[in-house]
C-alpha cells in the first residue's frame, strides 16, 4: 500500500491529528501510517467522510455546472434535455445560441459522469472498510 492510499483511511479517522511539519498521522501512535491493508486503530469518522464526498462531488464538472445537482441523475438528465435542446435550436433557430445550450449540455453530462465515478470509487472504498 502506498502513503496515499494509506492517507485516504486517515483522513476519515477519529484517530487523525494534523501537524504542521510531518503532516497527517495517527494520534494514538503518532507517526505517519504504516499499516498494510487496514488499520487496527482505525475508527471510521461518518460526518467527516460525507463531507469529504461532498466536497468531491460538489467539485466536478465545469463552471457552467457548478449550481447542478448533487445527485450524478440529476445532472445527466438535465445534460441530455440540454444537448438535445441544443441541437435542435442549433439546427432550426439560432447557431449561436444553439452552440450555448449544447455547451451547457455537454458541462452537465461531464459532471454527472465525473460524480458517477467518484461514487463508485467511494462504494469501492467503504467495500474495503467493512471487510476489516
């Protein structure tokens, strides 16, 4: 296991402590991590890990889909209902601001796609920390 992937427990432990020059490390041993696979000393901390997905969540997608939903459906529902409204207007109406929905479009589809992974990355992971 690589540091990082070591950090990702402890940045959901109760067990963390921040110090300025080493960085994050446990505060029962007081050191960086070492453990191989899981943690004896690892206590989940919930609200810490919901907001950290959060955070992740929050943070995809472009600019324009910054005030989307936080739910990966949400988002690609309204990316689909965008793009095809974008092509249609693109087509019938106006280039130009067929060209703007169809950008707004593609912006919601990337961010719920990019949410969609981050969720299974995040399932993946909880996986891991129930079979400790």
């Amino acid at each position: 296991m690589t540091l990082k992937e070591r950090l990702e427990f402890c940045n959901i432990c109760e067990n963390r402590n921040i110090d300025m020059k080493v960085g994050l490390k446990c505060n029962l041993t007081n050191k960086k991590p070492e453990f191989e696979n899981t943690c004896e000393f690892f206590i989940k901390d919930e609200k810490e890990a919901e907001r950290k997905l959060k955070l992740k969540l929050d943070a995809t997608g472009t600019s324009r889909s910054q005030n989307g939903s936080l739910v990966p459906s949400n988002n690609i529902n309204y990316g689909v209902f965008l793009t095809i409204a974008g092509i249609l207007v693109l087509l019938l109406l106006s280039p130009l601001f067929g060209a703007i929905i169809l950008t707004g479009g593609i912006s919601f589809l990337m961010r719920g796609y990019s949410q969609k992974k981050i969720l299974a990355k995040n399932k993946s992971f909880n996986e891991k920390l129930n079979e400790k």
